[in-house]
C-alpha cells in the first residue's frame, strides 16, 4: 500500500543538528538565550528576575514531559545556550487529541471497499494547462519536482483507535515534523513561569522581556544542494524547495504547493497559491491594457482636438493659471501641445471598454479563486477548521479574567466578556480616526505645496509650459514618502491596539488588525489619487470669481487634463511603492542578516555547525500580513482606477512574477522556519478584495463621467460634428470683461458672463445617466457571470456525483 515509501520520507537524519545526541530523540524545538561574559560577580536585579524566570519555564516545561537538552557556544563576549526540546510520544498523543491532529487511515477492513490506503497526489486542477492541452500548445510551465506529498484519507487523531491510522507501528514517524512544531508551540505558549492572574504564562512573553532571544523549529537540513544531482529524491524537503521553487531559473515554472503546504503549512501554502493564481489572472489583463495603450498610439496622430491646439499658434491666450499679482504670466495654449498629445493615450474611447472589462475580471477572478480556494481547502483537510477546530490565542488565555464553558464544545476556556471588550473596540476606532485626520492634514500640505512651487514655475517662460507636470511630479514623490512614513507608524499603533481589544482567537484577532490597518491604509494611498479623480478642478470658479482655500486659488487639472494628472499620480505611487517595497525584500533581510550575525558572532565554523545554530543566524520570520497587505493594495490601484492607467495590471505582473520568487527566497533560505498554521482561506482579505471589486465599478463609472472627455466630444461629436472639428475652441470660454488685465480664454463650458451654457446641463445629465446605466449594466453581466459560475460548478458536481465514491463517509479526502 505504499506506506513504507512514506514513512521513510518523514525524516531524513543524515543532517547534522536535527537529532539529540543520542542520534535517535529528534529536535522538536529550540530556545535560545545569551548571557554576557561579565567579571561582575552579582548581577542586577531584573537579571536574577529574568533567569529565575526562565529556569521556572524549563522546569515546568519538563514536568509536562517534554525532554530537553542543553548545549553552550561561547562567543566574543557572551555565552550562547541553546535549549533543545523533545516531545516524548505520550506527549505527542495527549496535545495531537486536544489539537484535533488530523492522521491518516490504513486500509479498509473490507476488501471490497473502493477504499485503500493506496495515496496518489493532489488532483487540484491547473486552467492554464487545460487550455494549453486544448490548444495542443506545449506546456513549459510544468515541472516534475520529486518527493511529491500524497493524498491520504484522514480524521482527527484518537490514541484509542491508534490501529487504524496508517504508520502507528512506527512511533518515531508517525507524526509528521509540522504535527510535532504545532504541538511543542502549543505547549510553549501555555506554560507558566509565574502567576497565572500576572499572565506570566508562555514563551512570547519571555521572549518580549528578554529571557530567551528566540524559539523556533528547525528546518530540515541544510538548503544547498549537492553540486550534482543524481536522485532528486534524496533531497530533503528544503532542498527541494529551493530547487524547485525559490530559483529564480524557474520563475516561469507552476509553484509546487503541496510541498509548501506539507514544509509551511496550510495558511503559507493557500497564500502562495493566492499570490499565483493572482499573478496568472493578471496575464489577460495586461495584455487587454497593451493592446488598449497600442490602439491609443495607433490612433495618435488622428485626434482632431490636439492638433487643433499644436497648429493654434497664438490664437488662443490663456487665462493665468495662478494670481496676476503672484507673477502668473498669460500663456498659449499651443505650448502645451505635448502634453494635450500625451493625455491621448490615457484618454480616449479603448480606455473606456478597459475600465468595463476589468470592472468584469476582478469579479470573475474573485468567483474563480473561491472555487481554486475550496479545492484546496478540501484536499488539505481544512474545510471546517475556523468552526471545529480553532482555539482561544494564549495572550487571550492568559489574560481572561474568567472561566466559563463554551456552550459549543462544552469545554471550559478562558472568558473575556463582550461588554468589557465595546469601550476598547471603540477607542481604536477613534484612533482610527485621528490617524485618518492626520492623512487628510498631510494631503492639504501636499496640494498647497503644488500649488506654491507652481507659481515660480508659471514665473519662469523657460519652465511654463512643464510647470504642471513638475510641479505634480515633485509633490507625487514627497506624498509617497509621508505615505510610506505613516504606514509604518499605524501599523505598530494598530497592532497594539488589537492585542488589547482582547479577541479570543488568532483568526478574529488578524481579521481586527487587517480591518484597521487595511482601512487606514485605504485613506493613506488613494486618497490623494481620489482627489486628483474627482475633486480637483472640479470646483476652481472663473476670472474674477475663482474658489480660494488658505488664501490661495484652487487648483487646475495640469496642461493635459486631469486623467494624464491621475496616470502620473497612479504611476508614482503604485510603481515607487512596488521599487521600494522590493528593495527593502531585498536590501533589509540583508543588513538585518549582518547585523544580527554581527551580535551573535557565533565562534563555529560554517562546516561545522549544527542545524540550530545555523537557523539562530536566520531572521526572524515576519508572517504574511505586510505581503497580503501589498497585494490588496496592488489589486485596489489596478481596478478603481485603471481607466486612467492601463499599463497598471501590466506592471503588476511584472512586480508580482519577482514577488513570488523573492518570498519563496524568503522563506526558504533567509528566515527561519515559522511554526505551521492551519488556515481554510485567505481570511478576511477576501472581503476586502470584494470590496475593492465593487468599488472598481462605482468609480471607473464615475472617471468616465466626470474626469475623462469621453462623454464630452461624444455629445459634441452628436450634436456638432461627428469630426470633431472646432471642438478645442467649443471648450474654450472667454474671461468676462474688467476681471483680468488681458482678454484671455479658460476651460470650462460657460458664457461670456460666467453663467453655465445649455451644453453644460446636458452633459451634466448625461454623466449622471451613464453612471446609472454603467451600474445597472455592471451588476446585471455580473449577476450573468454568478449564475454562469453557478450552473458550471453544479454539472461538476453532478459528474462527482454520478462516479462510485472512493471513500467510506467517515473520513474526508485530504
């Protein structure tokens, strides 16, 4: 039945460092904690606290049963004690119960059963090579990596039933080194040093105080592999990671996730493989964008309205776009011909149907992920986690001030009640909200910065005509800066704060830090993109009656228009973000790396260390939040306002193809090996990626409406000339008489007295006509779309239904 195959493929022992010294008790955990080399012969109080503290946490550790193991590195200046941690097999069974453990079955007892313990690997689908298969195009995305994870039938571990799993013979195999890391984290962040009602429970708060300086599990073995490969299959399981998956030689390669799954566990494998399938539903949507941007260059040299401005010459003078008495010159409108140009390939009637078509793709690529998402969640046995299996955090259980049974399991846990959580809930909301203040009081300066280091530029004939552009470029870069500033400070002051609301579990916990940093994130990068979309110029006035904010004229949309003002804001953020975001990937793990092996100067040569004291010169592993946070972000810039930018999604792809490769990097080879977690979804940062899908339709309707001329030369082109010629002096109003110094003309569609013209209430209604009729047409092809997606995974479900059922209904398929 195979399972001698997969017993010997638990654990590999020939590296050095992943055993007790008896060769046969396996390193479960390590603790590591340093000591100066002092001649000082008394050392300070909260020293003697500390190590008293730590020696009580090593005791109690040992009188639950776990085995340990000590071993001492002296360095420069410190010893450095690393603490080895067994987990006996009694042990194991009691916390693989309490855990709800999931094992897998022998063979059926009947045989005639369709079911055995015969495990064949995962079946999850791949489109992509279905299509190339279709197309009978060769598939060079695929790659046959060893040692694949098989599909076993499993259920959650019963030391009474022990005969029935598959591998009980063998107690030193039967659980897997994930099941064991989860176990020993477990005990390590319930036991106590001190008083309970002090929560002096658990080895993180140790090691916030400094009495260990880390706890991790070990990572397989070494992660080079030799220099020649003869049988793949010898290689452990980080090798083969590294190999076949954090290469950047095989960055065009399908990730292999089983083995992400089976090394890191299901919350890391589901994220890669969002993050993948992400990265291959960006692939259409860039090429839809290039070939919208190719219709715009194609058609350049067509657009009637900017060659009518760059054959003008000097017969339209234009209004000063700042105060006379500041120094603002008049100016021509030919000499911003270029940039009329320009605003051609962001503006024109292709970029229309793009922001309809991704509206339609961000929700059918949602639709699809939760049918990828439920696929994976079934065949890794983690469908009902949240709900069946998921317990209280230990910072809750250490700091609930009561007991009470759980009216579910019937289990007395720790209880914190809901009515003592409200005030705090609502004081990080008010947190919330003056950190989202503070944002609105940054990008007020920004504008009035523009608008100040616009009017030497107007001053200067040489720079007039780019005045706009620098003037947006510069501000664009210092928002970046303020913007990347107070992410980095709110996210520690919103970590704070959801640690102190108290939520029972780690899921409702990250889902509070993900609403609140998510939230002010939201109003961190896109509201200045928001303003430029749809406040600015919008409410300017005319000669003689202009809107005024501190004193100071409101702005105007730069020479170009508002649009090509958006694609240059858009591009800064979302592109600066991406060059900084991966630098630090890159640059940051490396500093900190020789900082931190700077500090422990471990005196061992490289050759000779131990697994343990390889993995302490590691980085600490970070989690997932900030790489979920960047993508969400990513797919807000490339759906909300992608009219104004088509080349977005392309630059996506392009960022998240390196993304990929640079967090496999990560993980594999620069940090080390986090605990695995169980998780049966990407969480709440799927509601957030509805959300933004929904959002994508609102606001594409709107750009299209108010911030893009296509509604205006279409009522134009209707009601005038189909050519559009003449539309650039339609455009144009006169100043009114005695306001300026000089005749000169403004944009905007108002008489010679400032009053609004009939074309201007026409198109007014029709902006707000095709907003309605874009939502309605919106939501109805989307509803199309769900009812389509529904009928699709029902005739997949009849044809499951309709084949004889491999398995007994006790267990689920993993």
């Amino acid at each position: 039945d195979g399972s001698d195959d997969h017993i010997s493929s638990k654990l590999k022992k020939g590296d050095k460092g992943l055993l007790f010294d008896d060769g046969k008790r396996v390193v479960d955990f390590v603790l590591v904690y340093e000591q100066m080399l002092e001649t000082k012969k008394s050392a300070s109080a909260n020293e003697e606290r500390i190590k008293k503290h730590r020696q009580k946490f090593i005791k109690n550790l040992q009188k639950i049963g776990l085995e340990t193991e000590e071993e001492v590195l002296e360095s420069e200046k410190k010893l450095i004690s690393f603490v080895k941690l067994h987990a006996p097999w009694d042990v194991c069974c009691l916390y693989a119960e309490d855990l709800g453990i999931r094992a897998p079955l022998q063979a059926h007892p009947n045989p005639t059963s369709n079911y055995t313990a015969k495990a064949h690997p995962n079946p999850t689908s791949n489109y992509t090579a279905k299509v190339l298969e279709f197309l009978h195009i060769p598939n060079i995305m695929t790659q046959e990596v060893p040692n694949v994870p098989l599909d076993y039938y499993t259920c959650g571990f019963k030391k009474s039933k022990l005969e029935r799993f598959l591998g009980s013979d063998n107690k030193e195999t039967f659980f897997e080194d994930t099941h064991r890391h989860r176990i020993l984290w477990e005990i390590l962040t319930t036991t106590l040093y001190g008083k309970k009602k002090r929560a002096e429970m658990g080895v993180e708060r140790l090691l916030d105080d400094g009495a260990f300086s880390a706890a991790f599990p070990l990572h397989a073995g070494p992660h080079r592999p030799p220099p020649v490969i003869n049988d793949p299959s010898t290689l452990n399981k980080r090798q083969v990671l590294r190999q076949y998956w954090a290469r950047w030689g095989v960055w065009y390669k399908y990730q292999p996730l089983d083995h992400i799954r089976e090394y890191f566990g299901e919350k890391i494998g589901i994220y890669f493989a969002w993050l993948g399938f992400y990265t291959a539903w960006l692939l259409p949507a860039s090429v839809v964008g290039i070939l919208v941007f190719l219709y715009g260059i194609i058609t350049f040299s067509g657009n009637t309205p900017a060659n009518e401005v760059c054959d003008s010459g000097e017969d339209y003078n234009m209004c000063p776009l700042c105060d006379e008495d500041v120094g603002c010159e008049y100016w021509y409108l030919s000499d911003v011909c270029l940039f009329v140009r320009l605003s051609y390939l962001f503006d024109h009637p292709g970029t229309v149907f793009y922001s309809v078509f991704v509206s339609f793709w961000a929700v059918t690529f949602l639709e699809y992920w939760k049918r990828k998402n439920a696929s994976l969640a079934h065949h890794w046995d983690c469908s009902n986690f949240e709900e069946e299996e998921e317990r209280p955090r230990p910072e809750y259980a250490a700091k609930a001030p009561e007991i009470k049974e759980n009216p579910i399991t019937g289990i007395s846990e720790p209880y914190f009640d809901p009515k003592d959580r409200l005030p705090r809930i609502l004081s990080g909301i008010a947190a919330i909200v003056l950190m989202i203040c503070l944002v609105i009081i940054f990008i007020i300066a920004v504008i009035m910065y523009r608008v100040l280091i616009s009017i030497p530029l107007f001053e200067s004939s040489e720079l007039r005509s780019r005045a706009s552009t620098i003037a947006g470029l510069s501000a664009s870069i210092v928002n970046l800066f303020i913007i990347m500033t107070l992410g980095r400070v709110y996210e520690r002051l919103a970590f704070k704060l959801t640690q102190w609301e108290m939520h029972r579990t780690q899921t409702e916990f990250e889902d509070q830090l993900t609403f609140k940093v998510f939230i002010f994130q939201f109003v961190n990068f896109y509201s200045s993109i928001i303003y430029i979309a749809f406040i600015k110029g919008k409410f300017v006035g005319y000669p003689g009656h202009y809107n005024r904010l501190f004193g100071l004229r409101s702005e105007e949309c730069s020479n170009g228009g508002c649009l090509i003002e958006l694609a240059q804001q858009l591009a800064v953020i979302m592109i600066g973000k991406q060059i900084i975001n991966n630098a630090q990937e890159i640059l940051i793990p490396k500093f900190k790396g020789l900082v931190h092996r700077y500090k422990t100067r471990l005196g061992s040569k490289q050759s000779e260390r131990t697994r343990w004291e390889d993995d302490y010169d590691l980085l600490e592993n970070e989690g997932l939040f900030q790489e979920y946070l960047e993508m969400v972000l990513q797919f807000g810039f490339i759906t909300i306002f992608v009219c104004a930018f088509p080349l977005a999604p392309l630059f996506a792809l392009l960022n998240n193809w390196v993304e990929i490769r640079l967090d496999a990097h990560k993980f594999v080879m620069e940090t080390r090996r986090p605990v695995a977690e169980r998780a049966q979804d990407i969480g709440v940062w799927f509601v957030i990626l509805e959300a933004l899908a929904q959002l994508a339709v609102i606001s594409n309707a709107f750009l299209i409406a108010f911030t893009s001329e296509f509604l205006p030369r279409l009522l134009y082109q209707y009601e005038y000339h189909w050519g559009l010629e003449g539309y650039t002096n339609f455009t144009l109003a006169h100043a009114p008489n005695n306001t300026l110094n000089e005749p000169c003309r403004y944009r905007d569609f108002r008489d010679p007295e400032g009053n609004h013209t009939m074309f201007y209430w026409k198109l007014l209604c029709i902006r707000l006509a095709f907003v309605i009729i874009f939502e309605f047409l919106a939501k109805q092809a989307l509803a199309d779309t769900e009812t389509l997606l529904m009928m699709a995974r029902r005739d997949e479900e009849d044809v499951e239904q309709a084949a004889p059922s491999p398995a007994p209904a006790q267990p689920s398929n993993a």
